[in-house]
C-alpha cells in the first residue's frame, strides 16, 4: 500500500479538473469519480455533502470498485 500522491493519481489515470479545481482544493478526475485534495494534503472523496477521506492505495481502489463497479488499474 501507498500513501496517495498526485503522481499516483495520474498513474491510475485521474487527471486534474480544472473546472472545479478551486484556489483551496484540486479535484482530480476519472470516469465521473472525484478526489479532492485539499490544502493541508489530504485526499477526500466527497458524496453528499460528506468528505471521506482516503489515505492509501487500498482505500481509492476499494471506493472505485463500490462506486463503478470495476477494478482501478494503472493506466
């Protein structure tokens, strides 16, 4: 397991939303999923109002199997 990163982001192929990328959060995309890293470096996935956090590879890669339905791989 490892700790999440931008560079891991772009590895599993989430590239940065500029649209919604804000001057306090980044949002990085794939597939309609979002994660969000916010200024102090931590990683959420936000649904509803609530921000989940994600801390490592294990946890993004569980979240996009519940939320698509398949298994993330490296792009």
């Amino acid at each position: 397991m490892k700790l999440l990163s931008e560079d891991l982001l772009s590895e599993y192929g989430f590239l940065e939303n500029k649209e919604k990328t804000t001057s306090s959060i980044k949002v990085f995309t794939k597939n309609n999923l979002d994660i969000i890293l916010k200024d102090d470096n931590t990683f959420y996935y936000s649904n509803m109002g609530f921000d989940y956090p994600l801390r490592d590879t294990a946890a993004l890669r569980k979240l996009y199997k519940e939320v698509r339905s398949e298994e993330l791989k490296p792009a």
